[in-house]
C-alpha cells in the first residue's frame, strides 16, 4: 500500500472513531422521549408530546359546530392519524402548532351516520354512488318512509308490510312486490362538518325525491284554481301534481285559497318498484264506420247510431315506478260488463271526410276509425303533460309483447323504421327515441303513427293499407319501459313539423 492510501485510511478511521464518541456521548446526555408523530392524509404534520391536549384542543375550540348540531364532541377529520414512537429528537411542535395546521388543510368531523346509495350499473350506464350525512339514523329511516308513503297511500303501505291486505272482491288493488332499486346501506361514522349534514326529516325527504337542497317551485292557490288547471299550469299531469303534495288525496280534492303547492318536476335519488295487482273498470272505444247511402246527397253525412263505449273489468299485474305506472300492464282476466256499440255515419256519394279543429286539442273528421290494437287494452299515459315534457300520443297496452297492430284507417305507408331492437329503455334514443315506428298517411293531410314496435313489419313504405289490416307487432323498442304502442294522430306530417291532435278524437 502507498504511504498516500495509508495516510488516507487513518485519517478516515480517527473521524469515524471521534463521531462514534461524539454520538455515544450526545445519548449519553438525553433522554428518549415518547412523543406522538401527527398524520392528515398520509402527510406528516409533526411531533407532539401529548396526544390528549392536542384532541381536546380540538373539541374546545369548535364551539359553534357543537352550537350547530347539538353535540356534545368534535373530532379530527378524516384522514388524521396518531402514532406513537420513541425519539431523541428535540424538534417537538406545540399542540396549537398542529391544530392550526389541520385546521388551515381540512375540516373537522363529529358522529353520524353515512347514507350509501348505489344504483346498480345497466347495459347503458354505470353503477351511481350517492352518499348522505345524517346526524341520526332515525332521520334517514323517517325520512325513507315518507319517500315511501308519497307514492303509496300509508294504510295500503301499512297493510302491505303487516302482511293484512284485503282480497279485491270487486275493484281494487293489492300490492305484490315492493322494493328499492338501489341498495342503501347504513352506518356509522365521523362525518365531515363541511359536507350537508341532514339535521331534519323533512328536509332530507325534499333530497330523496327532488335531487337538490335548493328551494323548490311552488305555487299558491287562486280563486277558481283546481289540481287539473295547476296541473296543466305547472306542465304536469295530475298524478304527479299528486305525487308531489301527498296531502290531497285526489284529483278532486278541494283546495283552500292561499294553499302553497309544490310543481316542480320530481327528480328521486330512489327509485321505488311496486308490482301490483289491479281490478278496474276500463272503457273500451267504440269503432267509427261509415255507410253510403245513395238517397243521400252528394259529400254529405250524417251520424244514424250513436257510438257507445264498452266497459270491461280487468284484472292485471303492473309495474308501479315513483308512483308512475310503467307502460306494459299484463292482462289476467276481463270480463264484459258493457258491449260497446259502434257509431254508424251515413254518408252521400264521393264522401271523403272532412277537418274542422272543434276545440282544444281534439279535431273532427269526419271519418270512420278502427281501434289499433286487441282489446282489452289499457291506457297507461294519455294525452297529457308527462315528467316536464308533452307526450303526444296515447301509450296503449295489455295486449302484450308481438301483439298485432292494425292501421286505424285506410291510407298510405309513407314511412318505417326497423333499425331497433325489440327491447329498449327508458331515454334511449333509437328511432328518435320512438324506436321501430310506422306513419301512415290519410286523406285530408291526416297521419297517425305508431311507435314502439318490433323490427317485424308488415308493410313498406309505398304500401297501401286499409282500415284495420295488421301493419306490425307491438313491441318494447326505443325509450320505453315496456311492450305498448305509442299511438299519434297529427295534421301534416309529424316529422316535418306537422301538428299533433289528441288521439282521442278520433273514437270520443
């Protein structure tokens, strides 16, 4: 080795022995320290000498969150971690040193409980997670029955969970099934005192059917004023004006001048199934036809029988969604109570019909109309303001899923679309959310539509067709919650701008 290399080595060996020294004496003179090392989201904070000064720090000064929520203790936030360790380090922070530090990086926490929503994933959107404070559960499970008992009366309610429903001996409904769509899951933790924390049961009901804290749109009643008329109003139907003020207990109840209301469109985090059981009397349609007479003069008509509509009691099985039926129903017995009698019209030679707007959304036409689909059927929307929006046509079901459908008078196919599946969902938009459709078009610029169908159609477009042959089969395709047809009736073309007119008109 050189002498340089040597010189080196115990140059390095002195200072190694000398720092070993130094150390062994330094720990010679200081004593270990429990201590406690402070964590906020895996961040360290600092070292503290006494855990219990730091958490009471915490409680003393949150006064007003104690004030706020009548509690008795507030806590770190979430997050925050204590470890204890033992150390020579001097560098040990004040307890108010820490506090400030987590007070200026987060928030702090007291007891509740933690709501978990979480709707399931479809084949069209993914799994959705809600999550709800609520000081006590009592105000979630409170809160849950009155978003129960705002789509359901409270003694059919009751009736159904006391497994003490009545029969139906004439009319009537029971209750089959009832369940959330989502899975809610409870429990408790430390919740964060800058998220909304639910104090109220009415508040947190607001939440669960309307999706938002914010005030919601009201309306107060004026002289002459009824649910249908603030119904049409609010652009709602009467069933969701109901839905939305469970107080009233129908469409006839009478209200007090000056009452408030709420109109807004309901928007629920839950989504509440019923199957049911329901007997009802259900009007049939009666059939227009039409009958030349030659002694009659030339393009006139008159009405020689007048049309009555049948009555039939139905016994079904339907799906009941936040209080809205869904739009197939399944027929399980119908009986006769009244036979429906046709309306016959005499008409002159050359008689081709006639327009003439009579009042609102009806129209008169002068012509002879057949029913669209099988009976008995069942109307499950109308004409009618539906969720915010107008639905246009009349959504007829019971018939069931590949049911026929058969042109309403006689006319031409002017358009079809089969680019759909048989089955859709709610807010698809296949088919400009009709799914698979057909138009016909009739004499004096009449159209009617049908919607919802299966890709089996039995006519092109070009076609002519006559007053009840079979053009398709009813389906579920498009925006749709079930098999139904969606029936339409406009003057001029419904795509291209033509208007709509209540279906009804055509049979009442």
């Amino acid at each position: 080795m050189k002498i340089q290399d040597k010189i080196l080595l115990s140059v390095v060996t002195v200072c190694m022995i000398i720092l070993f020294v130094c150390v062994g004496f330094s720990k010679q003179n200081s004593t270990p320290k429990n201590v406690y090392q402070v964590y906020l989201d895996g961040e360290k904070l600092g070292l503290i000498a006494d855990k219990e000064e730091l958490l009471n720090l915490i409680d003393e000064e949150q006064q007003d969150i104690k004030d706020t929520y009548h509690v008795d203790q507030v806590y770190p936030p979430n997050g925050f971690n204590i470890l204890e360790y033992v150390t020579y380090d001097e560098n040990i922070s004040s307890a108010n040193d820490i506090y400030d530090k987590i007070k200026e990086k987060s928030d702090f926490t007291i007891e509740g409980y933690l709501v978990t929503i979480t709707s399931p994933a479809t084949e069209n959107e993914e799994e959705k997670v809600t999550q709800i404070s609520v000081l006590d559960d009592d105000i979630y499970y409170e809160a849950e029955h009155k978003f129960i008992t705002t789509f359901v009366d409270e003694e059919d309610y009751n009736a159904y969970i006391t497994n003490s429903q009545e029969e139906i001996t004439d009319v009537g409904s029971i209750i089959k099934h009832m369940e959330f769509e989502e899975t809610v899951t409870i429990k408790q933790a430390y919740i964060s005192v800058n998220d909304k924390i639910f104090t109220d049961a009415d508040d947190l009901t607001q939440y669960l059917l309307y999706g938002t804290t914010e005030p919601i749109q009201s309306y107060i009643v004026q002289k002459g004023d009824t649910l249908a008329s603030i119904a049409e109003a609010s652009k709602l139907n009467v069933r969701e004006l109901l839905i939305a003020n469970p107080k009233y207990r129908g469409e006839n109840a009478v209200l007090a001048i000056g009452d408030s209301l709420s109109n807004g469109v309901i928007n629920p985090i839950l989504t509440l199934y019923q199957e049911v059981r329901v007997t009802e009397d259900v009007e049939q349609a009666f059939t227009k036809t039409t009958v030349v007479d030659d002694s009659m003069k030339r393009g006139s008509s008159k009405v020689t029988q007048a049309g009555v509509t049948g009555l039939e009691r139905i016994t079904q099985e339907v799906r009941i969604i936040n209080g809205e039926r869904a739009q197939d129903a399944t027929v399980i017995s119908s009986v006769t109570i009244r036979e429906s009698v046709d309306e016959i019209t005499a008409v002159g030679p050359s008689y081709s019909g006639w327009v003439s707007p009579s009042h609102g959304d009806y129209i008169e036409t002068g012509m002879s109309w057949s029913w669209p689909t099988l009976t008995p059927y069942i109307i499950t929307t109308d004409y009618e303001w539906r969720w915010g929006e107008f639905h246009n046509a009349l959504d007829i079901s019971g018939p069931g899923f590949n049911s026929p459908i058969y042109a309403a008078q006689d006319g031409t196919v002017v358009e079809t679309n089969t680019s759909c599946a048989n089955y859709g969902w709610y807010g698809s938009m296949c088919g400009m959310s009709y799914g698979n459709y057909i138009i016909v078009q009739h004499s004096n610029n009449l159209y009617t539509m049908y919607a919802h169908l299966t890709t089996r159609l039995e006519v092109s477009p070009g076609d002519r067709v006559t007053k009840g042959q079979l053009v398709g089969h009813m389906g579920s395709s498009g925006s749709s919650t079930g098999p139904h047809l969606h029936f339409g009736l406009s003057q001029g073309s419904p795509m291209q701008g033509g208007k709509w007119y209540n279906p009804w008109s055509l049979y009442r």
